[in-house]
C-alpha cells in the first residue's frame, strides 16, 4: 500500500503539474506534508534547500529522498518512477506521431518554425543567467568569467564540463 501511496504522490503532481520541477514543487509538498503527513512542513522545506544545492532536476531528487526516507531503496525507486513517467510517456507518444508523420510536409514546417522558438528561449535563458550572474557575482567577474569560457571553448577547444569547473573552482575562490 506504501508503494502505491508514493507512486501516487509523485504521479500526480507531475501529470497534473506544468512548468518543470520548481512549478510542481508546491503541489508535491501538499500530498507528501498536506495529504500522507510523511513530513512535515519545516523537514520539507530543509529538503527543498538541500535538492535546490545539488545538481539535476529538483523533482526527482525529492522523489528518490522522500521515497527513501518512507520506504527505502524501494520506495526510492517507485517515487522517481512515478516522478519520470509522465514526461516519457508524453515524449514517447509525441515522437511517435512525429516519426509516423515524419514526411509531412506540415511535419516539416512545424519542425522548421520549432528551431527559432528554442534558439529564442535558448537565447532568454542565457540572458537570464548572465543577468542571475551580474547581481550575484558582479559585472567584472561575471564578465572575465564568460570571456575566459568563450576563449576556452572556442579557441582552445576545451570540454565544456573543465570550463564548468574552472568557472566554480574560479567562484570558490574569488568570490567565496
């Protein structure tokens, strides 16, 4: 009955929920503190702050750690299960129909009005972060920071991820 309860606290919210992890999270903490009263709102919260500190996507690293803390490896494992379903199933059915229809010249325009609009939220988020970058850090590190990554990758050739821990061993340093 746990497992079920868990697959459910997750699912929903993550069927129902539209906007990512940070949009659900509200809806996550009402089945698991509101709904099972399997933590309360503080434990959450620190929860919360822990997943946001870690790399990936905050709502499965708050399925596999309520999951775990109700039922263990199990419980882990059927609340990200229930975290990551609703989104393969959709990708799933989308790219069938996409690939099934793939010679559709209808296919083929969307396809080709799809790539601005991800340059264009590609471009925002960028923007967003530069912007994220310049309050946080200031405007000169900010700056030597993308200049020095530019240069890395694109004369240099470097492998994104040592320019991602140049740039935080550089933060860590400079900024710490």
């Amino acid at each position: 009955m746990i497992y079920w309860e868990l697959f459910l606290a997750f699912f929903i919210p993550n069927i129902i929920g539209y906007g990512g992890g940070p949009a659900i999270i509200p809806l996550i903490e009402a089945e698991v503190v509101g709904r099972y009263g399997w933590m309360g709102a503080q434990e959450f919260a620190e929860t919360l702050a822990l997943g946001n500190a870690l790399p990936s996507p905050i709502a499965t690293k708050m399925a596999g750690y309520v999951g775990y803390d109700v039922a263990g490896v199990g419980g882990a494992v059927v609340a990200v299960f229930a975290t990551v379903v609703p989104s393969l199933l959709l990708m799933l059915g989308a790219l069938g129909l996409l690939y099934r229809h793939r010679e559709s010249p209808r296919v083929k325009r969307m396809s080709q009005w799809v790539r601005p609009v991800i340059a264009l939220m590609m471009a925002w988020l960028t923007w967003s972060f530069f912007n994220e970058g310049i309050q946080g850090a200031g405007l000169l590190h900010t700056m030597l920071i993308a200049c020095a990554a530019i240069v890395a990758l694109y004369r240099y050739q470097t492998h994104p991820a040592a320019v991602i821990l140049a740039a935080l061993i550089y933060g860590g340093l400079a900024l710490g």
